[in-house]
C-alpha cells in the first residue's frame, strides 16, 4: 500500500485518528528542496516520530545545495547518493535560448512566438506572480491563442481542469507560476516559455525541466528585460 500526502494533511489524518503510521516500512520524500523552502520542517520532524526507527528513507531532489546536503544527513543514516546528470544541470536535449525584450514588448513577441509555431504546438508559459499567469493567460486567449492559468489562488480541481485541457490540446498556453513547476509530468511538451525568469535561478532547472521529458528533443526561450540580467547572470 502507497500513501502520497502532503506533510501537514498527513498530520491531520493521524490526528483524527484515520491513520497509523507505526508498520511504515519506506519513506519518501519528494521535491526535498522545495520541502526546506516552504517550511515544512517541523512538520516532517513530527512525522518522522511517528515512523518505525526501522525503515528504508529515500529522498529526491533535482537541486542539491548544501542545505539539502544537511537534510539528508539529518533525516538518512549512511546514505547512498545516486545521481541522474550533474548537480543542478538540465537536461542537455533542451536547446536553451534568451531573448533579451524589454518589458513593454514582452507580450507581443510571446503572442508572436505561439503563432509562428504553428496551430496545435503546444507551450508552458512561466512567470513570477500569480497576478501576471492570469493577465497573460487572458490577453492570449483574446488574441486567439487559447490559454490558461495555474497558480496558487486556483483551487485543485480548477489546476487539474486547465492541465487536462492542455494535455487534451484544447488550449495551446498553459501559463503557470512556479507552484505549478514542480511535478507537471506533460508527454510531448515541444516548448517551455520563461515569460518572467525565476527568483530563485535553481528554479529555472525545474520549470525547463518540464520538457525534454524521456529524452526527447524539446526548446526553452527566456523573454528577458534589462533588470532581469542579474538572475540570467546566476542561472
């Protein structure tokens, strides 16, 4: 039997007493870096109480900084490191490139961008704020690109409508912010858009690597204006 839970709703469950964790023989954590971010320390520190002391820990992560590195020490005991690529590459069947635009352009050359691909290529739009995902999601969709928005003020069951239009092809624009870059697993994505680059430049490996999935030969473009060069710089 597999459990998937987010950290503080498992709690709920345990406190509620729908659920015992003392015959848990693995655990896994997942997105570990993203973990560190959002505060969910004390949380998996709690849980971990709950865990027989015998047991098998996996933890993944696509970026290893050395906070993770003192995650790992803390939660595994002797652990063996396995690694898919170089720490915090991506992939290398991404053809990566930067469009330098200022901000006022920005929209046009992405409106244009979508059309010169043809009808049916598909692409993930990122950008930094919620508020942004859903302008530019909106302007699409009235030039006749049809879009959509995933962020963090859509509820689940709006994220999962949006991502099943976009794998269906209904929509050619999935704009997203970074909450929706983690764990998208979309077959056959040919393009990924930085509409706005990350504050975070490890975040950039995630969002590119929502592409070029299984080896396949997939494009990012980031759209960058003359004060986003400092996070091209570190990226």
């Amino acid at each position: 039997e597999i459990l998937v839970a987010t950290p503080g709703r498992l709690l709920d469950h345990v406190e509620s007493r729908n659920l015992l964790l003392n015959q848990v023989q693995i655990l896994i954590l997942d997105e570990a870096d993203r973990m560190l971010d959002m505060g969910f320390m004390p949380d998996l520190k709690r849980i971990l109480t709950l865990l027989p002391k015998q047991r098998q820990t996996l933890l993944f992560s696509a970026t290893f900084s050395d906070d993770i590195k003192k995650l790992a020490h803390d939660f595994l005991v002797n652990p063996v490191t396995v690694e898919a690529e170089r720490r915090n590459t991506a992939a290398e069947n991404v053809k990566q490139s930067v469009l330098m635009v200022d901000q006022d352009n920005k929209f046009s050359v992405l409106a244009d961008l979508l059309r010169s691909r043809g009808l049916g290529s598909q692409a993930l739009v990122f950008t930094r704020t919620k508020l942004t995902a859903a302008r530019v999601a909106r302007k699409l969709d009235r030039e006749g690109i049809p879009a959509d928005a995933i962020h963090g003020d859509k509820t689940q069951l709006e994220r999962i409508k949006a991502l099943d239009a976009f794998k269906e092809g209904k929509i050619t624009a999935l704009v997203a912010t970074d909450v929706a870059a983690r764990g998208l697993d979309i077959d056959q994505l040919p393009l990924v858009v930085n509409y706005e680059l990350p504050t975070n430049a490890e975040d950039y490996v995630h969002r590119i690597g929502r592409t070029g999935r299984a080896g396949a030969s997939c494009e990012a473009i980031s759209l960058v204006d003359g004060e986003e060069e400092r996070r091209l710089v570190e990226i």
